[in-house]
C-alpha cells in the first residue's frame, strides 16, 4: 500500500469514476470523496443544500462553482484526508474548481489527475443500463444486477434507475463535460499532474490499468 495517496479521477459521465473510485479506495485505503454521493445524500435528508441540487441535477446542468468549492474544503479540513489522503471522485470539474482545489490542498497538493478516457458512444450504452442502490450508492448495471431482483448486494437497499438517467439529462451531461470539463486534461497536463486511462474493457482491466499507472508514477 501506498500510504496518503492524493488521487483525482475524472472523465466522461458514465466512464466509471464511481465504481473505479470505490476500489481505488479499498485498494490505498484513502477515503473516497464524490461530490455526486454527497449531493445525492442532502436530496434524500432535504437539507437546504439539497433542495437547491435537486432541481440542478434532474436536468443534468453542473452546480455553482461556489457551492461545490464550499463542499470540498469542508470535506477536504477533516482529519482522515490530512493523514490518509483522498480519491476525488467528479470534483474538479471546471477549471475554477481545478484551481480552487490546489488552493485548498496547497502547500502539498495533489499526487496525480487521471482521465479515464471512454468514447462517448459507450458511456451511453452504460448509463442507459445503470441502476443504483438508493441507500449505500452501489452501482449495478443490466449486466451485473443485483443477486435478488432490485435489492441491494450490500446493504439490501432499493435498487433504481437514477433520476437523472434520463436521455434529456445524460445528453446535457455530456455536453457540459466537452464544454467544462474536457479543457481539465490541458490544464492538468500543464501542471504536470495528467495521466490518461483507457477506461474501456472489464471492471478488473481497468482498476489493473489504474493501479499500475498510479504506482508507476508515485514511484518516479
Ligand atoms: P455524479 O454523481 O458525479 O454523476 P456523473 O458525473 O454524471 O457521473 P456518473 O455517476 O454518471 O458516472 P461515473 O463515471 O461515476 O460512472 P459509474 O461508475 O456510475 O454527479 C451528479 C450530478 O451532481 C451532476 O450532474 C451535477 O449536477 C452535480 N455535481 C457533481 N459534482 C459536481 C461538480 N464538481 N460541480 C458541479 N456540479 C456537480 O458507471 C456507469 C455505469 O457503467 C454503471 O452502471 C457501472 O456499473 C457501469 N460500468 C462502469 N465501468 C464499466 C466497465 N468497465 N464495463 C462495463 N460497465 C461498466
């Protein structure tokens, strides 16, 4: 293991950040950090935060760089991630939050950005067929649902379609990603901090792919 590791997954809507991150996370034993699980979970308690995500999420559209900055320096001051480090999972997604962001984790900063590179014509094809535990946020797809019709392996949850799984929203997604995100991969490369993954094949292919990279470039 790989003590205090400071890891940033990004890429396409339905590349697998969320899944991956999960065992990225069991992997060096960091916490992992989704700004999606932490919005989806003030919708469900219907804190104030989570009135004013939900209306922004259903339609797919990102929220206010102010709001998702507050969130993760929030997160970012406890003490599990001072000492174990952290996997950010959908969080920077703009450059204003990229730049937030090594404000907040200066003087030390982040470790490595992976892009988890897949074409879009595949993520829609997994996001069509993703279904989520309403409880513990485990993903499941047609491919691999849960054992026992719609229930949660884990935690015996409900397991749904996403409310913004919808064709309108994962469109709008998409676009937003082109249009916000994608300019990330210059700016990370400019720092020094980009790797690129080919996030396409198994689940087990791709976290071997993640591993390696991230041990090759920890080790230099
Ligand atoms: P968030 O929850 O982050 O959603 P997202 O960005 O749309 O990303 P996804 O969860 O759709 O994709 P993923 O890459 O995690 O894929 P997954 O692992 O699920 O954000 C939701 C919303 O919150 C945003 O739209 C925005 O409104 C707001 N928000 C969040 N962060 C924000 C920020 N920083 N700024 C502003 N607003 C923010 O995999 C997808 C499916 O594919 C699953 O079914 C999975 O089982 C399957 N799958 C994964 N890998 C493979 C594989 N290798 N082979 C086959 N199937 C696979």
């Amino acid at each position: 293991m790989i003590p205090g590791a400071r890891l940033v997954l990004f890429g396409r809507q339905g590349a697998g950040k969320g899944t991956q991150c999960v065992r990225l996370s069991r992997h060096y034993v960091v916490p992992h950090i989704s700004t999606g699980d932490i919005l989806r979970s003030a919708v469900r308690e219907g804190t104030p935060l989570g009135q004013k995500a939900a209306e922004y999420m259903r339609a797919g559209d990102l929220l206010p760089d102010d709001i998702i900055v507050g969130i993760i320096d929030e997160r970012l001051e406890r003490d599990d991630t001072r000492t174990r480090g952290f996997v950010l999972d959908g969080f920077p997604r703009t450059v204003r939050q990229a730049e937030a962001l090594l404000k907040v984790t200066s003087p030390r900063g982040i470790d490595l950005c992976i892009n988890l590179d897949v074409p879009r014509e595949i993520v829609l094809r997994r996001l069509a067929g993703r279904r989520v535990c309403t409880d513990c946020g485990t993903n499941y797809s047609l491919e691999e649902p849960p054992k026992y019709n719609a229930t949660c392996d884990v935690c015996g949850g409900d397991v749904v379609l996403r409310d913004d799984d919808t064709e309108e929203a994962i469109n709008r997604r998409l676009d937003l990603y082109e249009l916000e995100t994608a300019p990330l991969i210059a700016l990370f490369e400019e720092w020094g901090l980009l790797a690129e993954v080919d996030g396409t094949g198994s689940l087990d292919d791709v976290t071997d792919r993640l591993v390696q990279e991230i041990d090759r470039r920890r080790e230099l």
